[in-house]
C-alpha cells in the first residue's frame, strides 16, 4: 500500500476532505520509524500504512486514516500525546493515545487480568468507536503477517483475536473483517486441522466451481425470466464455518453437505421476497432453516434471509437473499453507515441508536465494580445468540438466549422490572423465570407491592437487569439498616429513660453523628447496624449523662423477669408446641429449618433434633421419638456444612467468599485441599437461617466460573 493509494481512495469517497492532514501524518510516521524494520524484514512504515489502507476500505475519515498512520508512534518512538496534538489535533492526540492504551492490554484468557482488560476495551469503544477501529484494523494486519512471528507467539495472539477481536467485529457489524479473522485464527490456532481441511476443500475447488458458475448461470437466467433484476454469486464456506460445523455435529468434511452459499443481491426488500417465493418453487426447502433476518435483524444490523434447500443436482445449498444496501452494511458494518456531511463524519440516525445501545449496556455494566463480574456481565451481551420478542405495540426487542420475562420487565423500564410480578405471553400466564422463545409477545404485569429479591439474581440473565436488582437491593438493605439502627438505639437509649426522637429534635443526634465523623443522623443508624459504630458508642455519644454502672443494677424485677423470659425464648424448635424445652442438634444429619424434623429425647441432655428420615433416627427406639417442628417465628444461625470442587485458579477462593460475604452469611471455616487434577475441594462451615438459604448460597456458588460442583454435607 503507498500514500498516493490511500490518498485516491480518500478522495473518492470523501471528495471534500482535507488530505494535507494524511499526508503530514504519513511524513511525520516515516520520520519517527526511520530505521525500524519489521519482523519480516520490511521496513516498518509498510505497517501503518497497511492498517491505513484497511480503514480506507471501510470509507473512514481523514482522522482515523491519519490515527491509523500515527498509530504506533507513541508506543514505539519517542512521541508524546501532547506533541501529536500540537502537530496536528487534539482529537488525532486522543484517538492515537486511545489506540495505543488498548495495545497495552494483554489479553491472556483464562487469567484474571483479561477481565479487566476487556472492561478498559469496551470502555474505550463507548468514546470513539474510531479507536477500536483502528485497533481492529491494526489486529487484522498483523495477524494477516504472523507467519514471520514464533509459533508460541502465533497461538497467543490467534487466540487472543478470536476470544476478544472476533467477537467485538462481529458485535459492530463487521462482517468481512470477522470472517478473514477467523479463518486467520483458525490457521494459526490448529495448523494441521486448517491445512488438511484447506487441502480438502481446494480438492474438490474445480468441480465446485463448475457447479457453482453453472447454477449461478440457470438462477440469473430464472429470475430475470420472473422479471426480478438481481446479482448472483456463489462460493464455497469459509474454512472457519465448515470447522464450526464439523465440531458441532461430529461430522468428517466428506460427512458435511452444505458447504455451498448462493448470494442473491436485489434493489428492494419486496424483491428479496420474491425471489425467496422463487427459490422454494424450484427447490424443497428444509424445514427450520429459513431466517428471515430482514423482518428481525440481528442485534448488530445484520438484514438478509437465508434458506437452506435442496438444490440443483440433489445437493444442499444455503441462499442468502438480501439488498445490495443491505450487503454493504453485512460486509462493513457500521463503517457503511459513514455519511460525509461537509467534510465531517456523521452517522445515520439508525446508527446512532445501534451505538445508543452498546453505551447503555456499557454503562449498566459500569455500575458492577468487580471487574469479574463485570466480564460475565457484559459477555452475556456479546457473545450470546439471540432471541426476539415483541412488545403489545409490536416492537421488536433483542435479548439473549435464556433471557426471561424479568429481563424483558428491565428492558420495558427500570420501574415496571422492579414491580414486575410475571407476564402474560399471546395472552397466558407465565412467571418471572419464564425463558423467552422467538416472537413471542410479552405483555409485563406489575403490582405496586412487589419488589426485587435475591432470588431474583438467579432469574435475571441480562446485564441490565442484574445491575438494577443488585443496585435496588443493596439500597433496601441500606434502608433496613437505617431501621434496625434506629431501632437498637430507641431500645438501648429506653432503658436509661432517654426517648431518640427527643436528642433528634433538639439537634443532639445530628451532633453526635457529626462527633463520630457521620455526616448524617441516618447514617449514624445505619453504622450501628452494620456494627461500624459501636451501640454502647452511639448511645453514650447521644446520651452523655447516663450513669451505665448504676442503671445495670437498677434493672426492675420485672424488667429481670422480661429479659431471662427473652434470653430463653430463643429456641427455634417447638417441641409439643412448647417453646421452652432444651434441644440440640444431631450431628449425624445436622438439620436446618425448612426441614422436616424429629426430636429424640435422650438422657439428661435434652431433646435432639434429627431429620424426620436420619437413619440413625429410625434405628432408634421409637418411644423416644417425639414429634417437633420449627418455629418460625424465631430466627437464629445454624451450621451447614458444603462441599465445593473446583478448578484451581486464581481468586476463586476470594470470589467464594465474597459471593457468601454478600449473600449476608457469616463462614466460620474454610479450607482448601488440592486433589490433584488441577482441582481443589474446599471445605465451608457456615451460618444459614434455613435451608432455603444454604440451598439459595450452592446456586449462587455453583454460578461461580470455576466451580464444578457445590453440595451439603452432613455431618
Ligand atoms: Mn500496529
């Protein structure tokens, strides 16, 4: 690629455009890599401007083309950001400096490093989308040149661009650009699979493109019979897709069928009808393999409608009818969507949304400050396939495989998700757990008195909506503090004779807040709850007079009788439906409330609770046996005991426990064992109300990445 090229190519799609600042870009780049060569031996330069002629193929502007030149100066020379924008313009400073800070990042998959940055990538795409253009173009360039790198190197950097660079092309509509790096990946990922497969397909190139001009032919000749004015082109699958598809269904090549595409270009969308009509008349088509992507596009633009048939000469075929409009779009993405308005870039309003949704999924994402979590959050959104629903008013909205109708509540209004009570699906009644299926239309139904639960995290699978449950939890919780706070403080400060609300009226709670470094009386309530603040703290704070020795002892017999009647009534086992009976709790099956239960009296220590169906129960004498059943009305902790086995990685552990941490369970124990394998056990004593609880917490942690298995042990 030389300068006068991408100069020409400038100006034919943007003849207004300031060329002079290529062309300063490109002397500057020359200078600055004056004397570095490339791996293969070529002169430096010969990669930016590749990169800049990659850019000019998808019609960008003279910024991106001059960033594109710029683009490994600041890395590789002396440049600074603050010289480029003086030179030429803060806006190139920033885009190259962008640029450059994404190839900082190491992607290493499998580390816990990728998470966070990939949280930068994004980031930086919801700023300029140019950035990531270039980055792309820059990716696409280097591993078009990989073969002069180490084979180690090749295998990190392929799987790198197909773990992180694929799927963001694909998510912006880069249908070219996605395609040449998978096959690029491919090659470079499993080189025997990618030769012998190359060599497979190459045999059999000449018959197939017989057949294929053929048929090219005897389709333009039919439709232009019909009256349809079209383009048709054929062409065998690329390498990548015909491995997909051999991994997936466990077929050998000669086993795979359909590795013929016919593409069908028209003027207008009637027309891509009209010759779907056409097709299925010449050929049987095969059930369930028609899409029609034109009246549903794909989250990330794409319109066109495939069909799969049997076709000329009894052999599978897939045709894909679209739009010539509509195949400039599928081959560049958003790039097709550039409109040059005096000189300037500017998108198409349907663009803009497109780019309006990334952001919103990037900024519900944002709230989430692990940067794990965060990864899995927007992940779901952008690797996952799709389905679609519609609103009573017939809009279409996207969502993720498994998505439910609580996700659809979310995407609705953050208001209608939290007040969401279940959904009416063309007319029937389904629950917030329902999964989503293609066209159906979702009508939310809410109640003014629901609102968001835990339980909640595990129906939720969109990012949006785990973000706003997890955020209106957490201010619920905040919320219960304040009134548990409150409510400690009127308890403690009673006992002395001093009523809160008077020391709030007065301003003397305010002071005392602001003594213990709190900015508010509220938030006072809350430290105390959450044991920030200690109470005896608080209330001395709010109540400076108390003398504490002498109000102990004045304790009133009857205040005495109340308190020993409370310390006692805290058994959760009603036993004969009385309270006050001494119980503890079978070690051989360790049960939790929730649980159907049985009590066997023994000698001199009480009444012990077992399982209804302990074995060591039932072997016992059953004159022993006495029925109980737990009072729900008194909450306490119990042990549980879980099992976990997982891969050994890093942070996991730490995830284990922040997972439990923020599930409000206290751990008593933790300990891990490696088992060999690369796998570890992990042993967790904790402290659950019930049974739900503990059941809730194995979910939560069998979520975890890493997590084979979560379960109860007893004893
Ligand atoms: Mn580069």
């Amino acid at each position: 690629m030389q300068l006068q090229e991408i100069l020409d190519r400038v100006s034919t799609y943007a003849p207004d455009a300031d060329l002079d600042v290529i062309m300063r870009a490109y002397l500057f780049s020359a200078k600055a890599h004056a004397g570095q060569f490339r791996r293969s031996g070529e002169p430096y330069l010969t990669h930016p401007l590749a990169v800049a002629g990659i850019l000019t193929d998808m019609s960008m502007d003279v910024d991106t083309i001059a960033t594109a030149l710029l683009h490994d100066t600041i890395e590789d020379t002396l440049v600074s950001q603050e010289t480029l924008a003086e030179i030429f313009s803060p806006e190139i400073g920033e885009l190259v400096d962008g640029v450059t800070k994404i190839g900082k990042l190491q992607f290493r998959s499998k580390q816990e490093a990728q998470a966070e940055n990939f949280r930068k990538m994004l980031l930086a795409i919801s700023r300029d989308i140019r950035v990531i253009l270039v980055k792309l173009a820059d990716r696409l360039h280097n591993m078009r040149t990989l073969e002069s790198m180490r084979a180690d190197k090749q295998a990190r950097i392929a799987r790198e661009t197909l773990d992180i660079f694929v799927p963001i092309a694909n998510r912006l509509g880069l249908g070219g650009l996605k395609t040449e790096l998978q096959d690029l990946c491919f090659r470079y990922l499993h080189p025997d699979l990618y030769k012998e497969l190359a060599r497979a397909v190459a045999d059999g190139a000449p018959e197939r493109d017989a057949y294929i001009d053929r048929n090219c032919e005897f389709l333009l000749k039919h439709l232009s019979d019909c009256g349809i004015e079209c383009e048709v082109s054929g062409r065998a699958k690329t390498l990548w897709s015909i491995h997909c598809k051999m991994v997936e269904q466990n077929l050998e090549f000669e086993q795979v069928h359909d590795i013929l595409a016919f593409r069908v270009l028209v003027d207008d969308i009637g027309e891509c009808y009209a010759v779907l009509g056409q097709a299925h008349a010449l050929f049987s088509p095969i059930p369930d393999r028609i899409k029609d992507y034109i009246a549903i596009p794909k989250a990330n633009g794409y319109r066109s409608i495939h069909t799969t048939v049997i076709g000329p000469e009894g052999r599978r075929i897939e045709i894909q009818i679209r739009t010539h409009e509509q195949h400039r779009i599928a081959e560049d993405g958003i790039s097709a969507h550039w409109r040059y308005k005096e000189g300037h870039l500017a998108l198409d309003q349907e663009e803009i949304q497109r780019i309006v949704r990334l952001r919103e999924l990037i900024d519900a994402a944002k709230e989430v400050e692990d940067s794990d979590e965060f990864l899995q959050t927007v992940k779901i959104e952008l690797f996952t396939q799709e389905v679609y629903v519609f609103t009573p008013a017939g809009d279409v909205k996207v969502f993720p495989v498994g998505a439910t109708s609580l996700d659809f509540a979310y995407a609705v209004h953050t208001e209608v998700g939290n007040t969401c009570v279940g959904a009416k699906v063309d007319g029937r009644m389904v629950p917030l757990k329902y999964e989503l299926r293609n066209g159906d239309t979702l009508e939310i139904l809410t109640s003014p008195h629901q609102k968001p639960s835990r339980d909640w995290l595990q129906i939720a699978q969109t990012g949006r909506a785990l973000s706003k449950i997890r955020r209106c939890l957490r201010e619920e919780e905040r919320e219960r503090g304040k009134e548990l706070g409150r409510e400690m403080l009127e308890n403690e400060l009673k006992k002395h004779g001093v009523a809160l609300a008077k020391t709030i009226r007065s301003g003397l709670a305010k002071r005392a807040a602001r003594d213990l470094g709190l900015r508010t009386v509220e938030q006072l309530f809350l430290a105390v709850a959450t044991g920030n603040t200690g109470l005896m703290v608080a209330v001395r704070a709010l109540a400076p007079d108390i003398n504490f020795e002498k109000s102990e002892e004045d304790e009133t017999p009857l205040q005495a009788f109340m308190n020993r009647f409370r310390r006692r009534s805290t058994s959760p086992v009603l036993v004969g439906g009385e309270q006050d009976v001494l119980v503890g709790y079978a070690r051989c099956c360790n049960p939790l409330p929730g649980e159907p239960v049985a009590g066997f009296i023994t000698r001199g220590r009480g009444i012990t609770i077992h399982l209804a169906t302990c074995p060591q129960l039932l072997a016992s004498d059953l004159e022993r046996k006495i029925a109980v059943e737990w009072d729900s009305n008194v909450v306490a902790r119990h042990h549980g005991e879980l099992r976990v086995v997982c891969a050994d990685r890093p942070g996991l552990l730490a995830n284990i426990s922040k997972i439990i941490e923020s599930a409000g369970i206290n751990i008593s124990r933790i300990e891990a064992h490696n088992i060999g394998d690369e796998k570890s056990t992990i042993h967790l004593e904790v402290a659950v109300t019930d049974i739900s609880e503990l059941h809730t917490l194995i979910r939560g942690l069998e979520r975890i990445r890493g997590v084979i298995s979560a379960d109860r042990v007893r004893g």
